[in-house]
C-alpha cells in the first residue's frame, strides 16, 4: 500500500501559488473564458480576479459550508441548513 502524504499536514496541497480548489476554480474558469470570448469572458476573469483575494480573506473550509448553507452539498450525519434544532 503506497499512498504519499504531505511533509507537513496542516498545509493544504498547493498548485502553483493556488490552494487546489482555486486552482480548480482558475483552471475552468480560463477554459470557459478562452471558449465563450469577448466581454463575458472578460468578465469570467475579472470575477475570479475579485474572488480569489475575498476567498483567501475567509477561514479555511469557508466555501463548503457556504455551499451547505445553501443547500447544495449535505454533510453525513448534520442536519440540514434550514433545522434550527438538533439534538443528538
């Protein structure tokens, strides 16, 4: 069984000077902005120009839970986003 682990495992992997989401996020935005073209495309890049600094500002696992929040990804055994009471 090989499996590599990083050096030190509170860092998250990085890509380039990306965090691996946002390169994911920088990588699909560029292609869809070369692929559509003219002033949407621009502004395909100049939204992600805006979104990677405010995302850097946010705590670590900002995103998911923002995702969550609104109701597109559901986390095993949490309740859902609209509960206001859980008991365990």
């Amino acid at each position: 069984m090989n499996e590599r682990l990083p050096q030190y495992l509170h860092r998250p992997v990085q890509i380039l000077w990306f965090g691996s989401d946002e390169f994911l996020l920088a990588t699909s935005i560029i292609f869809v902005a070369a692929i559509v073209g003219g002033l949407v495309g621009w502004a395909l890049i100049a939204a992600l120009l805006l979104f990677i600094p405010w995302k850097r500002n946010k705590p670590k696992g900002y995103l998911p839970h923002l995702a969550w929040r609104w109701g597109l990804v559901s986390f095993p055994y949490y309740p859902g986003p609209t509960q206001t009471r859980f008991f365990e």
